[in-house]
C-alpha cells in the first residue's frame, strides 16, 4: 500500500483515478476506432468472408454519385441504365450463365435471354392502408411505374431442389434533388453490386434477390412495389442498407430476426449496433425512414444496416466524395458477407420466421463482439444479479455477526439501521442532484440558445457531465459535514449505500427491459459497482477495524465524525480501496455510455432543427452522464470536506462557463452547420371551371415563359443572432417573415430574378373535362413527373355519394418497352381518401390520368386541386430549377446549407391546377 504524506493523501488518489478511467477510455476508443476491416483487395484465391473488393466499390460510387439523381430524371435513369449495365455483365460472365443469374427489369427490353418482364404490366396500383408507409391518408391509391432493378442468383436449393425462396438485400438507388448521394445512398448501392459479383462467382447455398430500388426518397416507394410483386412471397428475409452520410461504421440499426443478428455477431469480424437505435427511430426521434419498416410491416424479417456519423450531410450537396471514407464502404461488404455466410451455414429454415413482435437485445463491445438477447433474458440477468447481491450482502452480513469483526458491534442494531439510512437517503438526493443540476442548467442554456445542442453536441454533453460531477462533488461536501480531514466512516458506509441503490437501479432496469432495451444502460452500471462492492467490502471492512472512531449523535444518528492523525494510514488505505473501486466499476461502463453518446448526439442534435425539443437532447446527455458522475460521491467524501467543496466550487464555474458559450456563441459552423429546409422552385396556379349538363370543357396550362420566375422559400430559418443578417448579406434579394408554425422560426424567399436568372420553362397539363348532371369525366395528360390530385374539401354529409374512382394509364415515348409502343393500364381504383398519387419512373413516360368524380364532390366552393411536379431532366423543361438551386447554395455562407422540405422540392417546376364548379 502506497502511503503518502497529508498533503498528498487526496490529490494523489484522485489523480490516479482520473489516469485509469482515462487510459481505459482511451484504450477503447483506440480499439473502437481500428475496428475497421482491410481496405485492401482480395488476394486471387480468397475465402468467401474476405472477397470484396473495396476498389471496386470505390469504382462504382465514382459513377454512381456523379450528380444528383433524384427520380424521375434523366440523371436516375443514367444510374438504373449503369446498375442494369452491371448487373448484365455478371449474368453474361461464365459463372453466371453457370448458375442461371437472372435480371428483372420491368419497363426494358435488352437483346439477351437474362433480361425479363416476367409479363406483367410496368405499373402497379395499391390503395394505401395499415401495411403501407406514407404521408398521404389511409384510403389513397397510389400509381407506381416500377423502375426497380431485381437480380435472381439462384442457389443450390433452387437449382437442386426447385426452392425458390430467397434472401432479399435491397438497397435504394436514388436521391434527393440536393444531393448527390455519395452515403445516401451509393455507398450502399456500391456495396450491393459487389456482392452480386462474388455471389456469382462462388454460389451459395440459398437464392440471393437483390433489389436495386427506385423511389426510396419519394416514399418508399421502390420498397412498396416491391411488397406488391409476385417475387415478394418468395422473400424468407432481407437485408437493408441505407445511409444518412459516406463515412463511419455501419450500424446495425434495426432488427426483426434474432437470427440474423446471431449470424452477424458470429460471422462480422468487426461487428457493430445497438439496440438503442431501434428505440430512438420506435419513439420517433429521428425524422427520416428506411424501406425496413416497408418490409417489416409486411410480415418479412430481418435486419436493416445505416451510417450515421455525420447527419448534418444528409440530404444535402455536402454528401459528396470529399469526405468519403474507402474503410466505411469496405466495413459495409464485409458485414454483408458475414450474415450471408451465416446464413449459408444454416440454410434460409432458421430466419424465415415470423418477425419478432418485440424488439432483440443487442449491443457491441468496442466493435469486437456483440451481446444478442431477448427483453425476457436481458430483465431476468439484472433481476438475478439483483438478488445475487442481495443474497450475498446477507450472507456476508450474518457471518460478520457470529465472527463479531464487525466496526459497529458496540453499537445497537437500530442504531446502525438509522444511521445506514439516513446515509441512504442522502445518497438518493445526491441521485437526485446529479440528474436535476444537468437539467436545469441546459433548460436555461436552451431558453436563451435553441440551437446550441446542433451546432456543439459534444459541448452540450461536457457542460452536462461537468454540472453533474459538480453536484456529485456538492453532495459529498454536504455529506461530509464535521467529517474532519479523512471522514471515511460516513464514506464507506455511503459507499454501502451506493451499493444498495444501484441493486435497485437494476431491479428498475430489470422491469423496463421488458418493454425497452434502454434498460440496458442502467443495467451495466449496477452489476459492475453492485457486484465488485461485495468483493472490496471485506477489505474496506479491515481497514476500518483499524480506525479508531468517536461520534456525536443525536437519537442513534451519527452528526459527527472525529479522527486523529494517528489513524491517517488507515484512512488513506479506505481512500485507495474507494478509488480502486470507482476506477473498476465505472470505466468500463462510462466508456459505453461515451460510445453512445457519440452514436447518438451528434445524430440526435441536429433533429432539433427539425422541430425535436432541445430538452430531449439535455435528457439523453443526463442520462449518459450521471451514472459515472453519481459513482464518484463516495470517493468524495473520502477525500474530506474541504477538497470536495473545492472541485465542486471549480467544476460549477466550469460548467457553466460551457452554457454560457452555447448561449452567447454562433451556434453553427462547416462541420455543423445550419440546415435550411427549401420547398418548391417555381409554382404556377390555373383553374379550369367544371359545368353541368351535358357541356365540354377542355384546357392546357402552361407557365408562360418569363413571366412565371421561380420563387425559392427556405422554411425553418431561425431567429438565432446573426442568422438573418448574414443570410442577407449573402443571398441578394433574401426577405424573411416570422413563421406562424413554428416558434424562433421564419420563412425566406428569394426570387430567381435575384439571382440571374430569369426562367423560360414551359411544362404543361392538357385536361379534358366532360360533365353530365351528375358526375365529372376529367382526363389530364401529363409530362413526365409525379402527379396528385386531391379533393379540396368533404363531400356533402347530405348526399354522401360515391367515391371517386381513377385509373392511369401510362403512354411510352420510349420504344423499349417490352409492349411496344402502346399504352398499358392499371387497374381502376375507388378514391376514398378524395385523393391518389401517380410516379413515373422512366423520365420519358407520359401518364395519362382518368378520374371519374360524383359532381357531389366538389362541394360548396371546393374544388379538385391536381399537382405536378416535374425534375430539370424532363424533356419540357429546361434544367434552370437546378441550376437556380445551385446558385442558391454557392450563395450561402459555409456555416448554412440547403435541404429539401419535401423530397421532391428543389430543381423542380410544380403546376397546380384547381378544377372548381360551376355556379348554379
């Protein structure tokens, strides 16, 4: 034991706490952060688990991200042509001719035998319900071109034994109009067409369909014609990728199939999740989606793989190879691999199961391995840990009576009792204060600063561990009052205390893990310091035999401690014991909560400019922080009263120093910057008058020329200082107005005309309308784009009159459609929602829309309003939205960005065209 003089007796101990949880800390960040697979190719003979070729991938994100290609445009169907491309090549290999490859791509007809059309129409129509995921009401149709891209490589169970059940991975290919999609989602895309060759190339034991899905940013929609094709009731399970940015771990996000994720924690060299991430999207934190809860609606399992290190690139022109890592889409294929080769292990039997109604335990250990369990499991492991410690507190406890070694044998029993909980009851308050300080001290920062937390997520998490070490120190200052210089009788029995509170911490994380796998947290932190207290109480036991101790008290409660110099040894060994402790029973656990943090803040941080309350991100940075900080109070208190006061006093000025940074500071900066949501380019209104009888009414609307000048309105733009008067000085023309939505908000816009540009775009809608007494007939011919039409208001509750009903038809400019040149059709569908939506995918098809509407359904003053929205790529356009758009961004100062409010917003041209009745 090392012994100290006075002086250095306190300093010295914390010191050497602080050093170990340090080194172990930085230990496992080190090993967390070279938990990346080789980015070097395969040698030409490689096994199966080390096949993928990061150049490769490399190669096709290269091609694929070149601009931004969202559908329908010309640039989305360059990329589909590129996948198609590719996928034709390993068909056409030796190999692939060998196993049968086969390619699925509606609407194409190449001179080959892999490429099909399997016969049916390029369309397909659905009404939405409780298995679809849309913004539009329940009751919608929805009209879908199916531009996805499916390749069949058969296994040995279809080849052999005529089993056509398959593994699907799917991985969206499109984009945004704001970005090119470097993450989101080529990396993945890259990935997919990589394992496609190696599949190929060394066959599997089950069919692998991949699906190669268009519409992903639009709705989901490549994932809800998928769920509507006949190839979908062959799907055992899936795998999904998708990506909010180019860099970092992929993580397991999502998990219905406790057997997928078996199969990657046994195959995946450096696998990585946490169940954490499934809670975070459940409790619908995090705004945006992935085709997982597609599939998973529709009773298919499996398990769903997203990058989100750094959100603030998502959906915007900062997506881009500049910041793109070869490890991260290396890290992708080799997790991939690994479940296929899981799964080849134990055939498709084991994973085409139903999904599992609740959610699977999972977490990684600094990307090394990875714990899988049930809720069950996880709630009887804390409960049972609970009552070993329970049971072996007791035990240690009875045989300390009969061997009467006991520090307190002089006294009454009912006096330790009190004397134990009165120690409890202050220890719960410092509980309490290491929870309530944090809070409080990010609800004012907020109140003053909105968006602090998204612009410096990592200070808001310093500010809270700092406020919440500093009313742990507090609380050790007002515990150890008339303690003397080493209080070590008040800080062992707080230390028991502790102890006791975390075994029923994890009875309560024990009873949560039935409903959330956020207990999962907690249960970490109690099992560590609740089971290693048990081990360090026989020595903190002997030490204190030593000591000497006299007491004040007042009804059997002891005030007063009182010590000599004489015992300081002792004393100075208890300090050690509590500081070995601390250092055994929080490192590890404080490093997971570190890794979550950083998992989740910077990913959460930035949905508060999308409307999250701020409090939610002060709640998760607590949470992280007070287990570590709250373990401290005993080793406090063992350091006497004065030394805790002090790191109190210097930790309280610290923290809040940090918030008055967060709020007097900028909040926003390049590597966080602020994320200005625009709507729509240019927006032209027509009306066309619906009458009685037996009268015809026909119109076309066009924009006309430029006298129609786009408008572009940022949303969300908050009120933080600075920001109006610098996006002022850098957009010429900018105006702003509050926003009556939303609170510090407002909304700007700028014409195009600012910006030099003065626009000749000339899209159109052709309508014909023919009316009897009763109903409307109105056909509208469309350019290439997405097309809604939705009832302006109810129907008369007196005549309640049949839905409308609609049905698309859609006219091919392109001669390779396997029907030739004529038009094909999709099935009539009710509208009783008052409202459908149509999508091309091919960027030359033209839809025709016909809707039969009761005249009954205009209503009074109501009208049928029908949009569309049509890409720069289409051949009526000019391509100036984007390029407008693209000036827009130059404009911007580096610490702003611009994304879409709306998937299909920006570099588009909208129509609206009401349809509006007569006056009788």
């Amino acid at each position: 034991m090392l012994l100290l003089p006075t002086r250095y007796a306190v300093t010295w101990p914390l010191t050497v706490a602080v050093a170990v949880v340090a080194a172990l800390t930085a230990l496992t960040l080190l090993l967390r952060s070279t938990a990346y697979p080789t980015t070097a190719d395969p040698t030409p003979s490689p096994d199966w688990l080390h096949a993928f070729s990061t150049a490769a991938a490399v190669a096709h994100i290269e091609k694929l991200a070149v601009a931004e290609h969202p559908m329908p445009s010309a640039a989305n169907w360059a990329v589909r042509n590129y996948i198609l491309d590719q996928a034709q090549r390993v068909a056409d290999s030796p190999e692939g001719k060998v196993r049968g490859v086969r390619i699925l791509a509606r609407g194409t007809s190449n001179d080959n035998t892999t490429t099909t059309t399997d016969g049916s129409s390029t369309w397909t129509s659905f009404v939405l319900g409780d298995k679809h995921i849309s913004d539009l009401p329940t009751g919608s149709p929805m009209f879908l071109e199916d531009s996805n891209v499916y390749v069949r490589i058969p296994g040995r169970n279809e080849i052999n034994k005529r089993d056509r059940s398959a593994l699907l991975l799917s991985a969206h290919f499109d984009t945004v109009p704001t970005a090119r999609g470097v993450g989101d989602n080529s990396i993945a895309v890259s990935a997919a067409l990589e394992i496609m060759r190696i599949a190929t190339a060394q066959p599997l034991d089950y069919t692998l369909l991949i699906n190669f899905n268009n519409g992903e940013e639009l709705g989901l929609l490549g994932a809800h014609v998928m769920i509507n094709s006949p190839i979908w009731s062959e799907v055992a399970a899936f795998i999904n990728c998708d990506s909010v940015c180019p860099t970092g771990r992929p993580m397991l996000y999502r998990a219905t199939s406790r057997e997928l994720v078996k199969q990657y924690k046994k195959s995946a060299q450096y696998p990585h999740g946490n169940v954490i991430g499934q809670e975070i999207m459940a409790a619908g934190l995090v705004r945006s989606n992935t085709d997982f809860s597609v599939y998973a609606l529709n009773n298919a399992t499996g398990i769903d793989f997203a990058f989100y290190d750094r959100r603030w690139v998502y959906h915007t022109d900062r997506d881009a190879m500049d910041i793109f890592k070869p490890e991260s889409v290396a890290h992708l294929g080799n997790d991939i691999l690994a479940v296929l080769a899981g799964v080849n292990a134990t055939g498709l039997a084991p994973v085409d199961t139903a999904p599992e109604k609740r959610h699977i335990v999972y977490m990684d250990f600094v990307g090394r391995t990875m714990m899988v369990a049930s809720y069950p499991l996880l709630a009887s492991l804390a409960i049972g840990t609970a009552a070993v410690a329970v049971a072996v507190a007791a035990g240690m406890h009875q045989f300390r009576k009969h061997r009467s070694i006991s520090v307190l044998a002089s006294s009454s029993s009912g006096s330790t009792s009190r004397t134990m909980a009165a120690v409890t009851a202050g220890m719960i308050g410092a509980m309490l204060a290491t929870i309530a300080a944090p809070m409080i001290l990010l609800f004012v920062t907020f109140k003053i600063q909105r968006y602090a937390v998204s612009g410096r997520p990592m200070l808001v998490m310093a500010a809270a561990a700092t406020a919440s070490l500093a009313a742990a120190a507090g609380a050790a200052w007002v515990l150890t009052r008339g303690g003397g210089v080493f209080p070590s009788a008040a800080a062992v029995r707080a230390h028991r205390a502790l102890a006791g509170i975390w075994v029923g911490l994890l009875v309560v994380s024990g009873i949560a893990s039935l409903f959330t796998g956020f207990g999962m947290h907690l249960y970490w932190f109690g099992a560590f310091y609740a089971l290693l207290a048990l081990a360090v109480d026989p020595l903190l036991r002997a030490a204190e035999s030593r000591v000497p101790v006299a007491t004040k008290q007042h009804d059997g409660v002891v005030l007063e401690t009182t010590t000599s110099e004489k015992v300081a040894p002792s004393r100075a060994r208890i300090l050690w014991l509590l500081v070995a402790h601390f250092a055994l029973a929080s490192s590890w656990p404080a490093v997971v909560a570190a890794d979550l943090a950083l998992m989740y803040l910077l990913g959460l941080s930035f949905n508060v400019q999308e409307g999250m309350n701020p409090i939610i991100i002060a709640g998760f940075a607590t949470v992280m922080a007070f287990p570590v900080t709250f373990n401290t109070t005993p080793v406090l208190m063992a350091a006497g009263r004065r030394a805790s006061g002090r790191i109190a006093l210097v930790l309280a000025t610290a923290a809040v120093v940090m918030a008055a940074v967060l709020a007097a500071a900028f909040p926003y900066t390049r590597d966080a910057p602020l994320k200005i949501f625009s709507a729509y380019g240019t927006t032209v209104n027509g009306t066309v008058t619906v009458g009685g009888g037996s009268a015809a009414a026909a119109a076309v609307v066009k924009m006309d020329g430029a006298a129609m000048v786009p408008k572009y309105s940022m949303y969300a733009v908050p009120t933080s200082r600075g920001v109006p008067e610098k996006l002022a000085a850098s957009i010429p023309g900018l105006t702003c107005v509050e926003d009556a939505l939303g609170p510090q908000r407002q909304v700007c816009s700028v014409m195009a005309l600012s910006l030099g540009f003065p626009s000749a775009l000339s899209p159109s809608i052709d309508v014909q309308v023919s009316t009897t007494t009763d109903a409307a007939t109105v056909v509208l011919t469309v350019a290439p784009g997405i097309l809604t039409c939705a009832m302006m208001s109810p129907p008369s509750a007196r005549t309640a009159p049949a839905a409308p009903s609609v049905a698309i038809y859609s006219a091919s400019l392109n001669a390779t459609l396997p029907s030739g040149n004529k038009t094909t059709a999709a099935p009539t569908l009710p509208m009783p929602s008052g409202m459908f939506t149509a999508v091309a995918g091919n960027p030359t098809t033209s839809m025709v829309a016909r809707l039969a509407v009761p005249l009954d359904w205009f209503g009074v003053g109501g009208a049928l309003r029908c949009n569309l929205t049509i890409n720069d790529g289409a051949p009526s356009a000019s391509g100036e939205p984007l390029a407008i758009y693209k000036k827009l961004v130059s404009s911007l100062p580096e610490w702003a960005t611009l994304t879409a409010n709306k998937p299909r917003g920006l570099g588009m041209v909208s129509l609206n065209l009401d349809l509006v009745r007569a006056a009788q």
